[in-house]
C-alpha cells in the first residue's frame, strides 16, 4: 500500500478532505502550520492542511537554522520570549535530536564593542536562569587567550574575552517536515502545492474553502468547522480574502546568508558578534561549509522566492572580513547562499531589528483564527494555544462549552474585531489567557511536549548518539559505507529503517548510486517531494551546503523522477528549469548584471 505521505497521494488525499467536514482545516505548511496539523491530530481532530507551495518553502525552510534560545531578546528586555522559547528549545532537542543538534557559541567582548564584560557575564547568567537552561551548558566567562583558542580568526584588536554558552542548530526545513510527517501519522491529511482559492461561508461564519491543485489544476471543495490561517508572509492576504484584514498588521523583513567552503574560511568554533551599526550576526561551521547572516531589513518584493541584493551580500562580507580580518573573503568564494522572509507584527516607529518576534493570534468575526508572528523555537507553545482555542470553538459548537474564551477573572478582549490571546508565556501583548479544553469535554489538552517527531523515537536525545552508533552498524552490513550509514541514521533517525529497507528492495541503480536513489526514492514515497526542487532543496539542503553534488545529480535525478511520478516530458523540462533559477539566484544578486 502506497504510505498516505507519498507523492503519489495528493489527488486522494485532497479527495478526502472532501468526502467529510474537517474539524480543523489549516491554510499552510510551515512549521507553524505543522505545529499546530500535529497537536490537533494528536488530539484526534480531523485535520487537514494545505500549502500552495512545498512544505516549508517560505519562512520554514530560510532561517538562520537554529533552534536558539533567545538572547538577542533579552537584550531588548523581553524577558517572556527569553523565558519560553529558552525552554521550549530543550523540548525540541528532545523531541527530536536527529534534527537539533546542541551547538556552542562564541559571543567576543571588544572594547567599545555592543557587549562588555559585565553585562555579558550577567546578561548570559540571567539567560541561562530564565531559559532553564541544563547545569552543563551553562555559560562560561573566557579570557581574551581563551577566546582565541576557542576561535583563532577572531580580530585580536580590542579583544577582552568571550562569553561562551549553548545553543542549538537545526536543518529547519527537516524540522517542519518532520513535525508533519508526524501529524500525517496521526491522521492528518496534508497536501502541498494546493492552493486557497477562496472561502465559503454559512450564515456568515466561515464554513470551508475551495482549493486548487496547483499542478492539475483541479479544484476541490473542502468543508471544515474551523479554519486557521497559518500562512506566514501571506497571512494579510488571506485576510483580505476574509475581507477582515484591519488593525494589525505584518511588516515583512529579509535576512539573507552567505555560504563559504570551510577550506577559505576554517571556522572552528560557531560565533555570534556584532557588527559596527550594532546588530549581531553568527558564523557557523556545518558540514564542511561555513555560513554567516543575517541582514535585517523592510521587503515588499517577490514573496515566494526572495533574492539577496548587492548591496546585502556585501553587507555580510564587510562583516566577516571586519570580525575574521585574515581571511579576506571575496565574492569569488560564495559557493552557495539563501533569502527568507519573517513576518513580524508592525510596530510603529520601531526598525525591523527591534520589533519584537512574539506571536499573536486573531479572530475575525466571520470565525477565521489567524496565526501572525512568532519564532521557530516556539513553535510547539504557538500550536497549544491555537488548537486550545480551536478546541473551544468545537466544544461550544457541539454544546459543551461555555462559548467564551475567558481569562481568570472571566473577560473578553477584543479589538477592531479581533480577539486577542496569550500564547504559552504571554505571546501576546495584552492578550488573555486561552482556557486548556478536555477537563470533561470532547478533546484532550496538549500532548506533544513529550511526543516525538518523526524520526524522534529513538529513546530520548540522550541516547540519541548510541542509537546512531548502532545504525551504523547496520547500514554497513547492507554494503553501505560505514560515512553513508552513519550520516543516514544522523539525519533520519528512527526513519532510517525505511532507508534501509529501500536498499534492500532497490538494489543498484544503473544510472544513481544509493546515496542519491534511496534519499530520493524515501523523499517521493514518505515526504511527498513532488519536484526537483523539494528534493535538492528541502529534503536535502544540497543546494545551500553541497551545491556540487546538486549539479552533479539533478540530470539523472530528474530522470529518475520523471520515471516514478509519471511526469510528462514538458513537466521534466519545467522542473529542470526551475531548479536551474534556483541554482542561479544561489550565486547571483537580484540585482546583479549579469556578464
């Protein structure tokens, strides 16, 4: 039977959610979205979930790719951010180790420099009490001798130490899949390249939704009690489409990042400085490259596929060669980069680099719930307080709630004709508390602080190391190098037996060696990677941190799709295409002439 994640089952999945009234339909898959496809299937909600492009294709798939616990927030003194999403990353490192890796940070202290060395010590002390942090990975003060044997790139001049603490690095992109593989396995039903084309409504009240197969063309009509909009950088524009888009509203930010092959810039050591206007950047090592970002600046171009400028690239440069003054790093050695966009709540009067990253959530009065804002650490607490809120409106719907979302002493707050809640630790400002549902009614409170992941049940992130140990095992005697094996079992987790068992079933490829055929053949059968670009991109990451092996593989790998799914030869030509712009905007500016 064909795994209810395939690509192959996109047009039945879409007939399904037609066939019956979803309880929770969700307009895109982030990891937002993801998050909350999980808590509600988890709580055994029908769901279904539907993004126009790939999963994680905006936001979800261009962050710095950390997992971090917030200390640039407590710079700005927000201190309920710190606190929280400090936590939650403890719980996504636990949930799920193969994509969350504990990462130690070099934060250097110069003279005349953002940070001195009291207000590190102490700012890094008071992170580590508000975010929890484990008696093993609590900061440490070094010495300007000590932070150059940490890192000796690092500029000597004006150096007075470092503070050294932890954070922890993620492949964001297999994060959110991974979150909704795990829904998928719940019950939901999730589809990619399926876009909104408008909403229905009974009475007023929004009451389902028809959407578009974007690669058929198809249009299917989907009934759901609820129906929340996670939509990131798109979020306004489903409001307008609700015709409810008023009050707040998003400002769009880009960050972009460089990446350099570790031969031309030997990072040793993950690092997080400042840079002469005042904003902070990080240099991390990972996998035989090093990558530097992030910009911070106002976009209102192409939301779907966001490009570095010049004038950002260069940006980046002077910093690095400004804080790793040696290296003198050049365009020329730029192998591969990435744009993304965040969409933050507007703040008037306030740059993008100071509007806070909390989250908010909104309900128009035709019934639609919006999702705006927020982190990628607090993913898990943003899911909690929506589906708590989706909850209450099924429960008060079939008779068993009391119709109110009430705080302790009872009261509503609305605005502009929205409601306003807190999410986890008060992710909003001024909102109320969501009351937890399943004291007596119809749905459960939230299970997945303690749930894994796909690829997470492996027995704790503790034992996470020996479990690897063990596949390599394993995979080696399947014939795979024991490197191949291993880096399986790293990036898959309790997933990789399925790699496994394609290996056995698959045999040798004539024309793809199995570190191609089997990832691929995985991300068509189990992560629905409908393109070139899905697999090269988001299932892999080749394209940001292996650029070669993508233009090595993409001929025989588009062959070898094509083959599987069927495609026609305008769709193999189409497909190519696309993953050659993507190739391109790697290297080049948008406003670049090309020579």
């Amino acid at each position: 039977m064909t795994a209810p994640f395939a690509s192959r089952m996109r047009m039945h999945l879409l007939q399904e959610m037609e066939q019956a009234p979803l309880d929770l339909l969700i307009i895109g898959g982030g990891i937002t979205g993801s998050g909350i496809a999980l808590d509600a299937a988890a709580r055994g909600m029908r769901v279904g979930l539907v993004d126009m492009q790939d999963y994680g294709a905006g936001t979800s798939s261009r962050s710095t790719k950390l997992v971090h616990g917030g200390l640039r927030y407590l710079k700005q003194l927000d201190i309920g951010v710190v606190a929280e999403v400090g936590k939650e990353r403890a719980i996504v490192y636990e949930n799920g180790p193969h994509v969350t890796t504990p990462e130690w940070m070099l934060l250097p202290i110069y003279k005349e420099g953002t940070f001195g060395r009291f207000s590190t010590s102490l700012g890094l002390r008071v992170y580590d009490f508000l975010a929890g942090v484990k008696r093993e990975e609590r900061r440490r003060m070094l010495s300007a001798t000590q932070t150059l044997a940490k890192e000796p790139l690092l500029r000597r001049e004006g150096l007075q130490g470092g503070g050294y603490y932890v954070e922890y690095r993620t492949d964001d992109a297999r994060l959110t899949l991974e979150v909704l593989k795990e829904a998928v396995a719940h019950g939901a039903l999730a589809v990619n390249y399926a876009r909104l084309e408008r909403f229905d409504y009974e009475a007023g009240q929004i009451a389902g939704a028809e959407i578009v197969d974007v690669l058929s063309g198809r249009q299917y009509t989907v009934k759901a009690r609820c129906i929340v909009n996670a939509a990131g950088p798109w979020v306004d524009t489903l409001r307008q489409l609700d015709g409810s888009q008023q009050g707040k509203r998003l400002l769009l930010t880009k960050g972009i990042h460089l990446v350099v092959d570790q031969s031309r810039f030997p990072l040793r050591q993950a690092v997080y400085f400042d840079t002469p206007d005042g904003r902070m950047l990080f240099a991390i090592p990972r996998d035989g490259k090093t990558y530097v970002g992030t910009t911070d600046t106002e976009y209102t171009g192409d939301m779907a596929h966001p490009r570095m400028m010049e004038r950002d690239r260069q940006y980046v440069l002077d910093a690095v060669n400004g804080m790793f003054p040696e290296l003198r790093i050049t365009t020329k050695d730029i192998e591969s980069s990435w744009a993304g966009i965040r969409p933050l709540i507007y703040e008037e009067g306030k740059g993008p680099s100071e509007i806070s990253r909390r989250d908010e959530i909104w309900q128009s009065e035709s019934g639609l719930i919006t999702i705006a804002g927020g982190k990628l650490t607090g993913y898990r607490k943003m899911a909690e307080t929506v589906v708590d809120r989706v909850a209450a409106k099924l429960e008060e719907r079939a008779g068993h709630g009391s119709g109110t979302d009430r705080d302790g002493n009872g009261s509503v707050e609305e605005t502009g004709g929205f409601r306003k809640s807190a999410s986890g630790s008060g992710g909003e400002t001024g909102g109320v508390a969501v009351p937890v549902v399943g004291a007596g009614g119809r749905y459960p409170p939230c299970r997945t602080k303690e749930l894994p992941i796909s690829g997470g049940h492996v027995g704790g992130a503790a034992s996470f190391q020996d479990y690897v140990a063990k596949k390599t095992l394993e995979g080696a005697g399947l014939g795979l190098p024991r490197e191949l094996a291993g880096r399986w079992a790293a990036c898959y987790g309790s997933n990789v037996d399925r790699l496994f068992e394609l290996v056995r079933e698959m045999g040798n490829e004539p024309k793809l060696p199995r570190e191609v055929s089997v990832p691929l053949r995985y991300a068509m059968e189990h992560e629905m990677a409908v393109t070139l670009e899905d697999f090269f991109v988001r299932r892999t990451g080749a394209l940001l941190f292996d650029i070669d092996w993508v233009r090595k593989w993409k001929g025989p790998a588009a062959a070898y799709m094509a083959s599987y799914l069927g495609w026609s030869a305008d769709e193999q030509a189409r497909y190519a295409e696309e993953l050659e712009k993507r190739l391109h905007e790697a290297i080049v500016p948008e406003d670049a002439v090309d020579g």
